[in-house]
C-alpha cells in the first residue's frame, strides 16, 4: 500500500464510493466561512483534491490530508499539494501531532478506517482533532470478499510467511452481525452526537481479471517478495475464480470476462 503511482491509478472504487456518499451527506455538513478540513488516509491525495475538494465552499481556511505511509505523503504534496492543500504524515490510531487537537471544523476518512484494529481509540482520535460543532464523514469496509480470500492465501504453506499476520488486516466490521449497532455504541460512548451510521450493500465490478489484479495490488498490505507478486495475484485469482466470482459476457460484438462481487460499505456520520 505504499505504490502511490500504482494506488492512484487503480483506486476507481474508492472515488466512486467517496463521490456517492459526499452526495448523499453534503446537505447534513455545515459548512462556515473558513473551514479546516481534514482528510484521514488521503493516501496519493487523489480523492482529496478530485472528489473531497469539489465539496468544499471556495472559502475554506485549510486542506490537511493525512496518511500513516510516508512515501503516499510526498507523493501526493507533489502531485496534489498547494497554498491551501497540504499533506502530513500520522497514524490516527496513535498520538495525536499537539496542533492538530481540536482545529478541524470537517474530518473526513474514506476507505481507511477498516485497516485499523483498535476502533475505539481511531474514533476518539477524530474526535479530538474536532473542534466543538466540527462534524465527521466517516465510509469504510465491513464485510469484503477481499478479506475471505486474503485468509484462504494465509492459509496456503507458501504464502503463510507473509500472510501470518493476515487478522491485522481484516476488517474489525467483517464478521459483525450489526456493524451499524457496533459502529454506533462506540461513537456514543466517546461523546459523539446526531449518530447517523448506515451499511450499504455495494457491487464492485471490474471489467478484465487484469483490472482485478491491479486493484487487488494497489491495496495488498502484505510484504510479498517482489519477484513473488505475479504469483500471489495469480493464485488470488484461482480463488475468486473458485468463489464464483467471474463470470463470462458473450454478446453479438464479443466475450469479456468481468470480476464482481458485493460488499458492506459503513457510512458513519457525527458531530461533536
């Protein structure tokens, strides 16, 4: 997950996502003259400045995007960053930088906060860099076919070595029989008011098994050797093949191949 050049070119889902929940959810945000605004795992800083930005009144103070991978950092302050739009590097499931506490108006994470195990103390987190009335935006992953296929590869004596630690990297929401409840009773215990937590059964659809891959290997958070990749997403495929998850297009103009599969998308939204 740190190949920004690869992330950025290969991240059509997550924009997609960040688009049609900003859409649902603008109405709810309230905007003032001057914002600081932060996004939590900006990774290149695509969705920041081509999804996140379009949302956001001409007149805000600040961008900060924020992501724990240095090398997504500098990327995206070189591609992405400006006057107004800047990108730091933390880890929001530990210290908070000292001023960043309490100085967003807007808090923002798309597609992150599904990475992190220790929920409670990530949402407490977003809430302190609040400032009082600062609202959050909050869409990750609950159950994902991504996750089952990550845990059959741990499974198999030649990718164990580096999938040993593959619970790091599940969704905490995968397996909840209510994410929505789970989701909700954390962000009440913290402080957070106007709760609105929602899971959306969503369709990812890829239109070649090569578009797959690369998806699969923008987000891989497994150190597999390099000269080893081809292999692994090879063998992924084998899997999603087994889990019926291709399926063959025959028309008059020609056959295809297309990869798809349905997920849970949590959308949560809060106020200080």
């Amino acid at each position: 997950m740190n190949n920004a050049e690869l992330y950025e070119k290969n991240n059509t889902l997550q924009k997609r996502d960040a688009l049609q929940c900003l859409q649902e959810y603008e109405k709810k945000i309230k905007w003032k003259n001057f914002d600081t605004i932060i996004d939590i795992g900006c990774g290149d800083g695509g969705v920041t400045t081509e999804v996140l930005k379009k949302f956001i009144p001409s007149n805000y103070k600040k961008v900060i995007g924020v992501d724990i991978s240095e090398k997504m950092v500098q990327f995206a302050n070189e591609h992405h960053g400006d006057k107004r739009t800047v990108f730091r590097v933390m880890d929001v499931e530990n210290t908070l930088p000292k001023d960043f506490r309490e100085t967003f108006d807007h808090a923002f994470s798309f597609y992150t906060l599904h990475w992190i195990r220790d929920q409670e103390r990530a949402l407490s987190n977003i809430y302190e860099l609040l400032t009082d009335g600062g609202d959050c935006l909050l869409i990750f992953l609950g159950h994902m076919p991504v996750f089952d296929i990550f845990r059959q590869l741990s499974r198999c004596s030649k990718w164990h070595p580096w999938l040993k630690n593959v619970d790091r990297f599940i969704s905490p929401y995968h397996h909840s029989q209510d994410p929505e409840k789970d989701v909700r009773r954390t962000m009440a215990k913290i402080g957070y008011r106007d709760i609105d937590v929602q899971c959306k059964r969503m369709l990812c659809t890829y239109k070649t098994p090569e578009e797959c891959k690369k998806a699969v290997a923008a987000v891989n958070p497994f150190k597999v050797p390099k000269e080893l990749e081809d292999e692994f997403l090879e063998d992924y495929m084998d899997i999603v093949v087994d889990m019926r998850f291709v399926d063959e297009v025959n028309n008059n103009i020609n056959h295809s191949v297309h990869v798809s599969a349905g997920y849970t998308l949590i959308v949560a939204f809060a106020r200080k």
